[in-house]
C-alpha cells in the first residue's frame, strides 16, 4: 500500500517501534551469526530510520 502523502503520526510510531526494536541494546542485536549480516541489517534499519525521520518532519 502506497500513502498518497506521508502520515507524520504513523511515521512517528514506526520510528519509535523501529527504536524499541532495533535500538542500541534491543533484541534485534541479538542472535546474529555473522557481522556481515549484522552489518547489511544495520544498513537497512538506518536506512528506515531516515525514510522515517524525514516523513516525521
């Protein structure tokens, strides 16, 4: 489903469960077998967080 404009409201709580999740600490970080892949993940979650932040402005 594509949002014909950005919902900042939405935005704002997929940033923060994003956070929640994937935040320093979170349990995303735990359980990777290879840094290479806990390296690509991060990738994508700060790629997520900036699609999420700008929507969020």
């Amino acid at each position: 489903m594509i949002l014909p404009e950005p919902v900042p409201d939405l935005a704002t709580s997929a940033l923060e469960a994003l956070h929640f999740v994937a935040g320093p600490g979170g349990p995303w970080h735990q359980g990777w077998t290879t840094e290479t892949d806990q390296a690509e993940a991060q990738q994508t979650i700060d790629g997520l967080t900036a699609i999420l932040e700008a929507a969020n402005s």
